[in-house]
C-alpha cells in the first residue's frame, strides 16, 4: 500500500489547516494507508501525531509514496515537495496578498510575497492541485496549475460543536441583555478590523447603545492592534469593544452561542472557517462581498459590496431586531451548511487521491 | 436581488429569495431619513478622520526588480538550517554505522547544535528582511523621483521649455 505523507508550516489545536490535516489523515488510515504529518512548527500539543519536517526528506525518496503539500504561508519546507518522487498533491489554503501588510509587519509581508511566489513552483510540479474553494482553485491555475490538474477539496469541520460552551462565562456574556457582535480571526489590517470599528460604532451611537463587539483571534501584530486601541478612543466605543485575544476552543464556542449577530469586513478570504461556523451556531452573517465570502455564504447571510456605514448598520439592526429576517436567514445558513457536510468532502478526498494514484 | 445603488448608500446584496429583498431595503431607507433627521449618526468624515496610523502607501509599487528578488528568494531557502540526516550505503553493516551516527548526532544537536542553528536561522531571517525593506524602499523612491521628472518635464513645458 502506497505511503502517504502530509507536510505543513504549523501543526497545533484550534488552526482550521491544522484540524483539516488531521482529518485527512484519519480518513487515509482508515482506507489502509500508512500515513505521516510532518511540519516545521509543532505545537506541545501535537508532538505525538507530529514529526519534524526534516525527517520526511529521506522517505519523499520512495516512488511509491504520495505528498500532500498544505500552502498557507510561505515556509522553506516547501521544498521537500519540488523534491519527492512519488506523487504529489498540492493543497492550497490561499495567501493573503502581502500589501495589507506594508508597513505593518514585514516579516508577514515577506513570507506572503515568498509564498506566492513558491506558489509557482509547486503547482508546476503538482499531479493535483487542489483549493479549498473555486477562488482558490482559480488562483491556481493563474499560478500556472493546468485547469485539468486542480479541484476543490473544502476544508473539514466535523469538530463543530464538539467543546461545550462555558456555561458560567456564557451566562455572563448573555445575562446582561446586550446585542453581542461577533468576529473571529488573527487581528491583522487584511480582516478589516478597523472597518468593522467603525462601523460598530455607528450602530452603537446611532441605533443601539447596549452592544459590544466581539473581537476573537491573535492579537499578534502589535502595532495594528495599538491602532485598533487608539481608534476605539476617537470613537468613544472603547468600553464596547473587546479584543479577547486567542481562546480556547470552549470559549470559542461560548462566544458562538452568545453571539447575535457575525459580522465580517474581512477584505480577502480563500474560504473563512468562521462564517461556517456562524452558520453552524445559528448566528446570522452580515459580510463584505469579496474573495471567496460570497461562495461560502451561496445565497444565504446578508452581502454588503462595500462599506457606507448606514445602511449596513441598519441591516445589521434588522438581523438583530427582526425575529422574522432573522429566522429566515438562519434557515437559509442552515441549508448553506450542508455544502460543507464532511462525508462529501470525504467522497471528493477519495475520488482525488485515486485520480491521482491510477496516473 | 436587489441592490441600493444611492451614491451616498453601499450596494447590500440579498441572495436569498425567500426573503422580500425591496421591503427590506425600503424599511433600510426609511430608517436612515429617519435618523438622519433626528441627527443621529455620527458624521463620515469623523469615523474616517478617527485614528489610525497612516501606512505608506506603496500598494502600487511592483516588485519589478526580478534579479534582486530571485537573490532574496534564493537567500531565504539558504537562511533555514537544519540537522543533517545521516545514511549509508555501506552493505551488511550500514544500518548501524547509521545507528551511531544518529545516536551522537541526537545528543550533540539537541543540547548544542539546535539551538545555534536556531540562532543563526533567526539571523538570516533579519538580515532578509532587512534587504528586502530597503528593495521596497528602494522601488517606492524610483517611484516618487520617476513622477517629480514627469512633472518637472510639465512644469518646463508650460513655462516655454525653460
């Protein structure tokens, strides 16, 4: 039976591309594959299921091996990939496009610029290509994927609901009466952060003074989020808005279930895990129409193309205040949902794999 | 679908039909004459003058230096250490030549090598970015001394060519 081995920049708990590796190498096992992870951070969590990247060199030397290369930011390891003899697979996650980053964080902006570049190369020497959305795809074959060998493999979320909410805080978030905001993700200028302040704002001070958003994800581009701090201030939100830094999966869903409504200012997605999840928890979405939101959403949430603050804000206050919008939207996310049921991407991961294999 | 296409009011999409997309808009523009004339939002120019650093915009510039770029990119694979995996082709006997040089490699590059490579990596990596900015740099000047020819060239020909 053919060896199959998965490579990635990080493996740990509550990373989407990390859970959705896990995924794959569940299902590979039990179709009988030998199966390995390899990536170059490996959070303590994970050092059992984890191998270092390096160790994966000598063994991407047997023909008869498969490699599934997880692109989500650029890391030398990718490499190992131009490298392997057996067949390969390229999984790509998108790259955020490295402007948003300029004169924020240069590292970032590096590795974005460097990934996309190694974007290339990969899909160069790729038996498949897959995204885990058609945008994604799309940029695939503008890397110069051949539209023959590229598909779409959306991400697996089959953790969803797993973690109990944490009643006392859940308790205490909801008790109070407030209209709850939602927004999940790393705190970085891409996500629109400071949009979504302000526009907060505009419904806080104009429609809706008891409401609080929720801002949930790393806070690790310190100077943007001290930018986030400041404009809170001119705004005068700054006892309504809370950043919560990154949470624990119980959290997480605490913040789910006490959320009202999920709103989205994000200016570039490849798939965003945290509108499924909003659809899952029942929380309707208000998002901006770019990227690939508008195919995770299909026809359900509520699009905005871009951002006058009034008129969103007010459709914001319909999804909260209207219990009769508010029921129809969350059917329709409802429906939405079963685009990403697991046992089909489970049958496309196969159909994929044996694509690849009979080559 | 239907969309407000006001100027002064966003386009908001509403894909699902089971929804009356035109009342819903409708009850949108009521509510902001509404409140506009109760004077309740705060003004654009306040949300948009509110704080936030500016960040150079240099979204336009392209990285067009293809051979300084193909340099840093070549650096950066370089910049990554890491451990050498040991093999060997010797018959019967390979594995454990194989065996003791793993073992020793195990002991000196956990306790010692690791943590130099990892410093040196770290290194590499600031050095990197340290060229990379000043190409950025770099290309955002050409830019600028690119637009002051061309205006310089305009000024001089409306003032005669002097």
């Amino acid at each position: 039976m053919m060896r199959v081995f998965q490579l990635t920049n990080g493996m740990m708990s509550g990373d989407a591309v990390s859970n959705h590796v896990l995924e794959i190498d569940a299902r590979l096992r039990r179709w009988g594959y030998n199966t390995d992870i390899f990536a170059e951070y490996i959070a303590p969590e994970m050092e059992t299921r984890v191998r270092p990247d390096a160790e994966c060199a000598d063994l991407l030397k047997d023909p008869n091996s498969l490699l599934i290369y997880h692109l989500s930011i650029y890391n030398p390891n990718y490499r190992y990939f131009l490298q392997a003899r057996g067949k390969r697979i390229l999984v790509y996650h998108n790259i955020t496009p490295a402007h948003f980053f300029r004169g924020w964080d240069a590292r970032l902006e590096m590795q974005c610029v460097l990934g996309r570049e190694a974007l290339k190369e990969l899909v160069a020497v790729a038996d498949l290509s897959l995204g885990d959305s058609e945008y994604n795809r799309q940029e695939l074959v503008q890397a110069g994927a051949p539209l023959e060998k590229t598909g779409v493999l959306p991400i697996f979320l089959s953790d969803f609901g797993a973690q109990p909410a944490d009643a006392a805080q859940l308790r205490q978030l909801t008790q109070k009466n407030t209209t709850n905001w939602l927004t999940v993700g790393r705190v970085v200028p891409s996500k629109g952060i400071h949009d979504l302040i302000r526009l907060f704002s505009v419904y806080q001070r104009a429609i809706n003074a008891d409401a609080i958003l929720y801002i949930v994800g790393s806070t690790g581009m310190p100077a943007y989020t001290d930018a986030l701090f400041k404009l809170t201030q001119s705004l005068g939100v700054s006892d309504r808005v809370v950043f919560t830094g990154r949470v624990s999966d119980t959290l997480l869903t605490t913040y789910y279930r006490a959320a009202d409504l999920y709103v989205i200012a994000s200016y570039h997605e490849g798939f965003c895990v945290p509108a499924v999840e909003s659809m899952y928890f029942g929380v309707p979405v208000l998002s901006r129409k770019t990227t690939a939101l508008p195919e995770t959403l299909g026809d359900a949430g509520i699009l905005f193309t871009h951002l006058g603050y009034e008129p969103v804000a007010e459709m914001a206050h319909l999804l909260v205040s209207d219990s009769e919008i508010r029921d129809r939207v969350i059917k329709k996310q409802k429906e939405q949902l079963q685009t990403f049921n697991s046992a089909r991407v489970e049958n496309k991961l196969r159909q994929f794999i044996d694509w690849v294999n009979v080559r | 679908m239907k969309t407000i296409e006001n100027t002064s009011q966003p386009p908001l999409e509403i894909r699902d039909p089971s929804l009356n997309s035109a009342d819903i808009l409708r009850r949108i523009e009521s509510q902001i004459s509404r409140r506009r004339a109760e004077n309740k939002y705060p003004a654009v120019d306040e949300l948009q003058a509110a704080w936030l650093p500016l960040v150079p915009d240099t979204a336009s510039v392209r990285i067009d230096d293809d051979y300084i770029f193909q340099l840093l990119k070549e650096l950066t694979v370089d910049s990554y250490l890491q451990e050498v995996r040991f093999s060997s082709s010797v018959p019967m006997v390979g594995w454990l030549i194989v065996a003791i040089r793993r073992a020793w490699n195990w002991m000196s590059t956990r306790w010692y090598v690791l943590p130099v490579l990892k410093q040196q990596t770290r290194y590499n990596e600031q050095v990197i970015i340290s060229m990379y900015r000043l190409l950025q740099s770099n290309l955002a000047l050409q830019q600028q001394i690119d637009e002051l020819r061309q205006q310089l060239s305009k000024l001089e020909n409306a003032s005669g060519g002097e």
